[in-house]
C-alpha cells in the first residue's frame, strides 16, 4: 500500500466514524424542553377509568349516534356542567350521568381507543385499565357488549400504537358486596382480557370489610387486587389499614393519606405495595389541592415509596394526562429529572407484569434517558 494511503486511510476512518456517531447523536438529540423529555419518557398508567376518559367532544358524538337527548348544544356546555364537580360526590353524580351515553359496542371500543391514542402521545406505552361494569349493566347493557368494545381496542392499542392494555374490573363501593360477586362470576368467560380488581366510586365506612369475600374469590381466580382510597376521606387511615389486611391489596389508588400514619408508611414500604396517585384538577378551581397533591407525591418519592402519577379521569378532568400531570408535579415542587424518571420507573415496578416484561420496560427508560444524556 502506497505510504499516502497508510497515512490517509486512517484518517478517513476516523471521518466515517465521527459522521456516524454525529447522525446517531442527532437522532437521540436531548428535548428542548422538561415537557417534551416528560412526554417521550417511556411511562405505564395504572390507574385511569375507561368511563372517565370520555372527553366531551366524543360524548355528544356517542349520544347522538345512540339518538340520545341530552341538554349540552357544544362541548364547551358539558365542561360548564363538569364545573359543578368540587369533590368525589359531587363529581360522581356528573360522571354517572354522562357515562349515560355508553350502549354500544363501538362505544366502549371508541371511548378506550380514544384514550390509548392520546395516553401513548404523551409516552404511555402500557395501561391497566379500571372499568365499571356494574354501572353499564344497571342501565341495559349487557357484558358480552362491553367486553366485546374493550377486547377491540385493546387489540387496535397493540396493533396500531404498539401500546399493551389490560383490564381491571372495578367494583362499586356504594352498592352491595353481592353485586360485585355476581358481576364477577357472570365475568368469568371473559378472565383473560381481566387482569385484576379493584373498587372505587364513593368511599362508604367500613368499605374494606364489606368486599373481604369477593376479594377472596377473585384472588382464587387468579386476579391481581387493587383499591382506591380517596383522598382525604372520612376514615381514610383505618381504609388504608383495611384494604391491606382484610383485601390483601398489592397497590392501593390514590393513596396519599399513608403519609398521615407512620406505621403505614412502614407496612407500605415493607410489603413493596404500589401507590398510583392521580394529581388531577377538576374543571372548577380548588387553590392548593395541586400544590398537596404534587407535594405529597414528592413527599413519598424522597421516602422511597412506589409512587406514580396517573390520569384517573382525564377526559372529564381538563385533559389532562399522564405526561401533562407529570409535567405539572415537576413544576409545582421543583423535581429533578431524576426524580421524573423514577416516577415512570415506578409506573412499571409496581405494575402487574412479568419480570421480564419489566426488565424491557425499564431498560427502555435507561435507553432514552441515556440517549438524551449523551448530548447534553
């Protein structure tokens, strides 16, 4: 080889080498912003009601195809009713009117689809779902109807989004434990799209006690178990004790108040059990309820519990998602980025995955955080 060669050769090397890791760079260029690296962050979503993500554009869509009467002309009519909602009842009564609207196959299908489209726009690639079906069933609809809408979108999810959904069957507080029993076991044909339950609506006294048999029998059938326990409830420190010890809960949703009980902390962080707080806002304006729900978030994080943000009714809840509420607990309490990433890696710590589902999902955390490192 020619002497020129020898010496050029190298150095055309290094060239090729430097123009390749520069468009590698450039393809894994950091965010400009805190908003756009929160909403790329790989996150999983654990606590979001199918019903509540209904916005209220596609609420008057679904009514009137189901030629349905209702007193709101515009969108704009049903966020000024969503502005009587200032707390759990009172925003139950709302929702229980206009998940109304649901009858349909294609309803429930659109309604979940919906919100796959816009969770994975903001970095959600995997959610486990809570629906109600005792609300859909006291009104005529029948199970096979909403299993059939929610088995589409969850499949549409997969193949047009890449995002992976599961179902928890929700169970309502405020209606008997024979209720949820019977919709359970009538939900049995159905068992592999459901991976878990849960309980929600108003937060009667003693809830925990009344539900210790059905979630027995779903922990038979091989089910996941998840409660909510509301934010700032009567009673709420012996719920927490309660859905512990009598439902043998593996996440408690919500879950804020454990910080009111030092022994609960304890118990909590002893057992690994998952707290999917939701930061969210009614459309009404509560002062301070951000700032103590982004601080008791925070709070949790500093003391290492497995805590992570969630949408719980984004459509009926100014539209906001995961990444925008992450965005908006980051801003309220000043968090770091690394604190933001433990968030999303909480999401899928606590999440009812296998372990080598998780170890992909977490590596791909390290990856993206890692790519925007690289050129910062």
């Amino acid at each position: 080889m020619p002497s020129v060669l020898r010496f050029l050769l190298p150095v055309l090397l290094m060239s090729v080498v430097a123009a390749t890791c520069a468009a590698a760079a450039s393809s894994a260029a950091p965010p400009a912003s805190m908003e756009a690296f929160i909403f790329g962050l790989p996150k999983a979503e654990l606590h979001v009601h199918l019903e509540g993500t209904m916005e209220p554009e596609l609420f008057l869509t679904i009514a009137a195809r189901n030629k349905i009467k209702t007193p709101y002309a515009t969108a704009a009519d049903v966020r000024q009713r969503l502005l009587d909602a200032k707390d759990l009842p009172s925003f139950i009564v709302i929702y229980e009117e206009l998940i109304g609207a649901l009858r349909t196959e294609q309803d429930f299908h659109d309604v979940a689809l919906g919100y796959f489209r816009k969770a994975r726009s903001q970095g959600v690639v995997y959610v486990e779902m809570f629906f109600d079906p005792q609300l859909h069933l006291e009104r005529g609809v029948k199970l096979k109807t909403l299993y059939a809408g929610l088995e589409r979108a969850r499949r549409d999810a997969r193949e047009q989004l890449g995002l992976e959904a599961h179902y928890i069957l929700c169970f309502l507080r405020d209606r008997p434990a024979e209720s949820a029993a019977k919709v359970l076991e009538q939900s049995r044909p159905w068992l592999a799209q459901i991976i878990g339950v849960g309980l929600d609506n108003p937060e009667v006294e003693n809830f925990p006690a009344k539900f210790q048999a059905v979630f027995a029998r779903a922990k038979e059938l091989g089910l996941h178990r998840t409660s909510h326990c509301d934010v700032g409830q009567p009673n709420t420190v012996e719920h927490h004790w309660g859905v512990i010890e009598l439902l043998d809960v593996e996440r408690i949703d919500h879950g804020l108040n454990v910080l009111d009980d030092p022994e609960l902390i304890e118990i909590v962080q002893d057992k690994r059990i998952g707290l999917t707080a939701a930061p969210t806002l009614f459309y009404r304006d509560i002062p301070g309820r951000m700032e103590y729900r982004a601080g008791a978030i925070r709070k949790m994080l500093d003391i290492e519990l497995l805590v992570s943000v969630n949408s719980d009714d984004p459509g009926m809840k100014r539209s906001l998602y995961v990444g925008d509420l992450m965005l908006r607990v980051q801003q309220t309490t000043n968090m770091s980025r690394d604190q933001v990433v433990q968030l999303a890696k909480n999401s899928f710590l606590i999440a009812w995955i296998t372990p080598e589902e998780r170890s992909r999902y977490l590596a791909s955390i390290d990856a993206y955080v890692n790519g925007a490192s690289t050129t910062d």
